[in-house]
C-alpha cells in the first residue's frame, strides 16, 4: 500500500488529468475509479483524501443537478456532489504535489531542527582550518630562513682597537 501522500498525489493527478475535459467530476467517478482503488485501497478512504483535498484549497466539492442529455440541468435525479480542481491545486500539482512539499520541507527545516549540529560543525572546520594555515605559515617562514645563505660577519682585523691608558 503507498504511502498517504502518494495517494493524496494519486488523486490530485486523477483530478488534473480532467481539467480541461471537465470543469468537475461527479464524486462517484472518482471514489470508484479502479486506478485509484488500487492505490488507495478503499472508497472512504478516496473520501477523505477528498477531504483533505478540499480543506487545502486544492480542489472545489459543490452539490448541482446532473446535465441531461440537452445539456440542461436534470432535476429529476436530485442533487449530487461533483469535484473540480482549482487554479491553485493546479499549481500545486503541477510543482510536484505533496510529495515534493515533502521533500521541500526537510530541506528548510533540516537547518532549524540542527542548528546545533551545524555550528559545532562550522567551529570545527574554522579550527582546523586555522591550525592547518598556521602549519604552513611556519614552513614557509622555516623554509625561507634555511634558504638564505649564511652571511659572515664583516670584522675589521686590520684596526687596533686598543683603550688607550691613563
């Protein structure tokens, strides 16, 4: 059985697989489609996704009087629930449904739920980057010194450097 929000996205691209052949669905056709019985095992549960669909804003669930056959309303039947995807469910199937809101989520909260992690992290790396600057700074200053030749010191032998006496 697929997880929730696969089944949630099942029925939302149910429902935007429609959107420009129907503007609604009757409920039925879509507690009852077998695609979607399948991946969600039963009709209550089709119902509330539906449900949870309509609480989102993403689709409309209104009562109206089936179309006859002339294409007027047929009043006769009585009134039945029909479904429709909104503008925004749209979007939001289009941008990957609840599954990629998923995914999005963990990204931005993987920050605020580790910020602790995140900064030890940081300081360590600061750290070593730091003794490891420092390490190099001392071979290059070692390897200048011991590249220099050695100067010899300029003495004036020739001088009689005497302290004249008293």
């Amino acid at each position: 059985m697929p997880k929730a929000r696969q089944q949630i996205d099942a029925v939302l691209k149910h429902l935007y697989k429609w959107k420009d052949i129907a503007r609604s669905l009757h409920i039925d056709s879509i507690t009852e489609n077998k695609e979607l019985l399948k991946i969600c095992g039963n009709k209550i549960e089709i119902e509330r996704i539906l449900g949870k669909l309509k609480e989102d804003g993403y689709i409309v669930i209104n009562l109206r009087y089936p179309l006859g056959p002339d294409g007027k309303n047929d009043m006769k039947k009585g009134l039945f629930n029909y479904c429709g995807i909104t503008f925004e469910g749209r979007l939001f199937w289009e941008n990957g449904g609840y599954t990629s809101d998923l995914r999005k989520k963990k990204i931005v909260e993987f920050p605020k739920n580790y910020w602790w992690l995140i900064a030890i992290f940081s300081f360590i790396i600061g750290f070593f980057a730091d003794v490891i600057k420092e390490r190099v700074r001392q071979k290059i200053l070692l390897n200048t010194i011991q590249s220099q030749p050695e100067s010899q010191a300029i003495t004036d032998s020739s001088l009689n450097h005497k302290i004249p006496s008293r």
